[in-house]
C-alpha cells in the first residue's frame, strides 16, 4: 500500500492535473439512480482551495482504501451504484457511475483499489465492480470502464498532497461498517498484463506526480546512441574493405635476382695494367693521302672495347 497520510487531504486529478474529483453532499435524488439520496461525484477545473475538491484517501487495510470527501463530511464515502435509464434496464457499460453515500447504501462499493500504470499514474478499481473495470474520465463524468488493457489515458490519474485534516470525524471508520462491507470479499488476484502493477506488490512509495518511467527524450536518446554505433561500424568496416581491396590489386615485384658471388671472375688491378699499352705504337696509324688529314686509326677495331 502506497504511503498515504490519514490526516491529509489529497486533490485527485486527471492525468495533466487540469480537471480534479468533485464530491458533493447527499442531497440529490432522482429517477435513475439505484441509491436515494446521493452526492454527485464529477469532474471540475481545478482549485487547490476547493473543499469540494479534498479527499481523504484512508487506508482500510492492506488492499482496500476509502474515500470521504470534506465537503460531503465524515460520515459520506465514494462509491458506485447504477444509473438506470428506465426501470427494466440492466447494469452495462458506461451504467456504472460513482457517488457519494453513506457505508450502510453502498456496502462492499465504499472500498476502492488502487493499481500504478508503468508512467507512475494510478488506476481505481471498486471491490463491488471486481478487477475486471476501471473509473474511467468520460468528458466531465466519471463512470467505470471494462476497457482496461490498453492503459487508456482516461484511466490515470493523480493524487496531490493538500493541508493537514485535523478533524476526529475523519480520524477513524467504525469496525462494524468495514466489517460488513469486507463481509462478502472473495480475496482473489487480478490477471497480471504488462501495462499496470498492482499497488500491493508495489514499493511504498509517495503518491504519484505522474513523472514515472523512462521520458520519450531518454527513449530517443537511446535510439540514436544505438544507431550512431551501427554506423560507425558500418564505416570502419567499408574503410577495411577498402583497403583490402587495393592490396590486392597492387601488382607484385619479384625481388632482384641475387648475384653469387663464387661465380663471378675478379681480374687483379694489376693484370689489368700488365694488359694496358704504356704508348701507342706508330704501326697502329697510318698517314691518310687527304690533304690536311689526321692520324687515322688503322689496327685492331677491339681494342678499346
């Protein structure tokens, strides 16, 4: 059960905080509502200052809750009854409205449950109703809802921290009333479906403000960080392929051929000047009969090679 505070008053508002829980006095009577006299309970702007518009969320033990509204007093609590258009009509969707009434009217439906969505935000499901419907916003009206699967937006809702009661009418229930309206109670467990939690298995906790779970900044941010890292693999491995792909078209050289040594025919620096001519023989000339020739060379045309 979530740390609710007996001797305080709490404003129970829509999921945005803009429109709050009015309860009113059992005053009203009408053709169509199965509980003569009732409070109206609804849906108004909200105002911090309006009675109208405290709650006391009193824990009856460690499932249930009861709801009793200052304006409506101590001895009034938030239940549903059915809203029948004409007497031959049966309970349906939509029927099923909450109002506020004494515990002897409403008996096993002045007990509420109270599950959290995976955003932080509260579901309200009656004991009378059973795990199978929600209080659903439906405009300015409130009316319970079999629609619970797809965590509706209409279905969350808030509960803000008000002053302190400071009233001993509000300060306990008589145990005979919870007796009688826990009498017919079949303890069984919602279906558990991955949108909701129920508040028994829940940490204690503040009441929500409604800023659970993870943001759609947080949840975009993480998309990008993945996708930054798939490209950059992605880069790393085109700039390999690349490369990989230039080494193997670059044309191989064979290395030079290596020269042995052992086969190679050193002449002595001194044979060499043995062989050298110290002085050119005159034999090896002769006079060419051109007027103004030279010395033309006649012999041995390997010599110099």
């Amino acid at each position: 059960m979530a740390n609710f505070l007996k001797n305080r008053w709490y404003r129970i508002s829509n999921e945005d905080g803009g429109l709050s829980f009015v309860g009113t006095q059992t005053v009203l009577t009408d053709q169509t509502t199965s509980i003569q006299p009732f409070g109206a309970v609804f849906l108004r702007l909200t105002n911090a200052s309006d009675p109208e518009q405290q709650w006391q969320v009193f824990p009856v033990n460690s499932t249930y809750v009861a709801f009793r509204c200052r304006s409506s007093g101590p001895d009034a609590y938030m239940g549903t009854t059915t809203d029948f258009k004409n007497s031959a009509d049966a309970p349906v969707a939509g029927n099923t409205k909450p109002i506020m009434s004494n515990a002897t009217n409403l008996g096993l439906s002045m007990l509420w449950k109270l599950g959290v969505w995976e955003d932080g935000n509260y579901w309200l499901e009656n004991a009378a109703n059973g795990t199978s419907w929600h209080l659903n916003v439906t405009g300015g009206f409130l009316t319970m809802s079999s629609n619970i699967t797809d965590s509706p937006e209409q279905q969350k809702f808030q509960f803000r921290q008000q002053d302190e009661i400071n009233d001993t009418g509000y300060s306990t229930i008589d145990d005979s009333i919870i007796a009688t309206a826990t009498s017919s109670i079949q303890e069984t467990k919602a279906t558990s479906t991955p949108q909701r939690t129920s508040i028994d298995d829940a940490d204690d906790a503040a009441p929500s403000t409604g800023n659970g779970g993870l943001s759609e900044g947080a949840k975009i941010a993480i998309g990008v960080s993945i996708g930054g890292i798939f490209l950059i693999a992605l880069v790393v491995a085109l700039v390999w392929y690349l490369k990989r792909r230039k080494k193997l078209a670059a044309p191989i050289l064979a290395d030079p051929p290596k020269v042995d040594e052992a086969k190679v025919d050193v002449v002595p620096h001194s044979e060499l000047e043995a062989k050298s001519p110290s002085e050119l023989d005159s034999s090896h000339f002769i006079r060419a009969e051109l007027d103004g020739g030279g010395p033309q060379y006649r012999g041995n045309p390997t010599m110099f090679t």
